[in-house]
C-alpha cells in the first residue's frame, strides 16, 4: 500500500425528492439523542448547537430509530468496502471489468 496512513471514508446522506434528510451531523445527533433523553444535552454531545429551551426529555421514534439503523447499516457497509477496495485495489478493479 502506498499511503498506510490514509483510511478511506465517505459522506452518505440520504435524500428524499432531492432533499436530504440524514447524514452524518443529523445521525450524530439522533444517536446522542437516544443515549442521553435531551436534545439539548444530545446535541452538546454530538457538537452541535443548540439554542431551544430545556428541561423535557427527548426520545427517538419508532421511525427515527429505523432510520438511523439503515443509515448506520449502509454506512458501515460502504466503509466495509471501501477498506477492501483501498487494502486490494487490483482486486476492486477487477471486479469492476
């Protein structure tokens, strides 16, 4: 390998009608939503302001919590193939012929 320091990584976002709806700062903060129950204090977690009022508790919905495990899954999954691609990339090229 040329660059044994370089890890790849890729941004996913994924969109509805063009629109995006998740990436990585709003995965970020869904995950530190429903480990902490605030969204104030989940988005100091994450490194994200915030600037509403606190005080109630805040937790993910059925949907959100979907939501974030697909993203999470094919993000992992396209990190997955990007480390083989980058350790074997004769082999990746291949694979494209």
């Amino acid at each position: 390998m040329v660059f044994p320091d370089l890890v790849p990584r890729a941004n996913v976002t994924l969109a509805r009608r063009g629109v995006p709806v998740i990436g990585d700062r709003e995965a970020r903060l869904l995950e530190a939503v429903d480990r902490v129950r605030s969204i104030k204090d989940a988005a100091a977690d994450a490194g994200i302001s915030y600037g509403g009022p606190g005080g109630g508790a805040t937790t993910l919905t059925d949907e959100g919590r979907r939501l974030l495990t697909a993203y999470q899954e094919l993000r992992r999954r396209l990190e997955e193939d990007l480390s083989r691609a980058w350790e074997a990339p004769e082999e990746a090229t291949e694979l494209q012929a």
